[in-house]
C-alpha cells in the first residue's frame, strides 16, 4: 500500500505519494564514538535544550541525515535545525532519523568531531553538507588532526561555503567559544555556546547554582541590611530617640 498525505491548495485537497523510505538505513547499532566526542556531543545538545526553551527546534547527536532518496545518509556528530520539532512517533521508519523531505529543510548547523586524520572532515564531508545547503558547517579539531585550527567555521555564501574567522552564527542565533571547565565531572577544554557578547548559555546545573548563589547573596544583602536598621535603632534609642 502506497502512503499519501493530504494537502490543501487554493481551498481544494491534493493527494501526494509520500516516498518509499522502507529500504533506508535509519540506523546500524554499531557506534564508535569515542568518550570525549561523545561527552562534547552531549554537552552541546543538553545546553541548547536547556537555555532556548522559547525557541523551537530540533537538536542531536548521532543521528543519520538523507538529503535524498538516491543518495548514502551523512550521521553529523552533532546538528541544529531551526523551526521544526522531534516528531511524536519515533519509531516510525520515515521518523527514525532527519529525512530532508519530511522536515522540509536541511539543518542551519551540522558540526563533526576530529578524533583522527581520515575522517574527511576537510574533504568529503564538507562537500556533502555544501550540497545540502547547510547553512554552517563547523569543524572542531580538538586535538588539531588536520591543522592548526582547533575550530574552522564554513559558512554557506551563495553555493559554495566560505571559511570564516566569526564565531557568531547570523541568522542561528547562537555563537561558539572555547571554555576550560567541568561537565560530567570532568574538566577540560569544551566547545559550547555563547550569546553575540560573548555571556556562555549556561547548563541546567550552572543555572541551579547560579540560582542558589543569587539566593544567598540576596538573603545576606537582607540580613546586613537588618542588622544595620537594628544597630541605628539602637544608637538612636541611646540618644533617647525611640519610633516605637
């Protein structure tokens, strides 16, 4: 039976075939990411979910992109698409991983790791996501596998990509920046996200203690302040002023 989906234009109902995506790789349970990628994976991903609950989007790590039906998926370590949402059913086939089609669009970010020289990260890869339209392409070569760059940005100008020195992607949103610190209990150098100035959007940790540490500033600020309205009230009462 061939699956259709109903539209609407100028007010009458369309049918159209929806593809035949029962022969696709949705995926091969075969992973081989190493700790630090995936911890870096993960970092970015939990990040965006946690300070861009106003925007919608979908994000993730790992996951098998078809731009076409004729054409070998690409799996991004980790990508960003803006405007669209996690379908509810994911085990559905045409669910189980991005299909251009079905989104209607490429990701504005796919972004890969360089954890060896083979990886195609300069090459094949970036050839791919140009065809794409992809609207950044980011590589982070933490180890400089490749070059002296630990970070390289391709950024889609008219067909071809274009390397730039701007961390802040126009148009996402969101900017990059290297920061020295801890996720996981363990501490190291992370790419994560950043605001046009440069402010890092925080995890859901960092945002609880940020939150715990305004607190006690604000009841400190409260109890100096009473102990300070006390100590006057006391040197007005020896000079025998009393307000009560």
């Amino acid at each position: 039976m061939v699956a259709q989906v109903q539209i609407s234009t100028n007010h009458e109902e369309e049918f159209i075939t929806k593809p035949d995506v029962s022969h696709l790789i949705t995926e091969d349970d075969t992973p081989v990411d190493n700790f630090g990628s995936a911890k870096q994976q993960r970092f970015l991903t939990s990040i965006l979910y946690h300070a861009r609950k106003e925007v919608t989007f979908l994000a993730d790590a790992n996951v098998g992109i078809y731009a076409s039906l004729g054409k070998p998926p690409i799996v991004p370590d980790f990508f960003l698409s803006l405007g669209v949402t996690t379908p509810k059913n994911l085990w559905e086939k045409n669910h189980r991983c991005y299909l251009v089609w079905e989104f209607g669009k490429s990701p504005e970010v796919c972004l890969e790791i360089v954890s060896n020289k083979v990886g195609g990260e300069l090459s094949e890869k970036l050839k791919i996501y140009e065809y794409m339209r992809v609207s950044y392409y980011i590589v982070y070569d933490p180890q400089q596998h490749l070059s002296n760059k630990i970070l390289r940005i391709f950024k889609l100008t008219g067909i071809n990509y274009q390397e730039t020195s701007d961390t802040w992607l126009e148009g996402v949103n969101l900017g990059l920046t290297l920061w020295e610190g801890e996720f996981e209990s363990f501490s190291g150098v992370w790419l994560r996200w950043c605001d046009e100035n440069g402010n890092l959007l925080l995890t859901g940790d960092e945002s609880a203690q940020k939150a715990t540490l305004e607190q006690k500033e604000q009841q400190e600020r409260a109890e100096k302040a009473e102990k300070e309205l006390q100590e006057l009230q006391e040197k007005l009462r020896r000079q025998g002023i009393n307000f009560e």
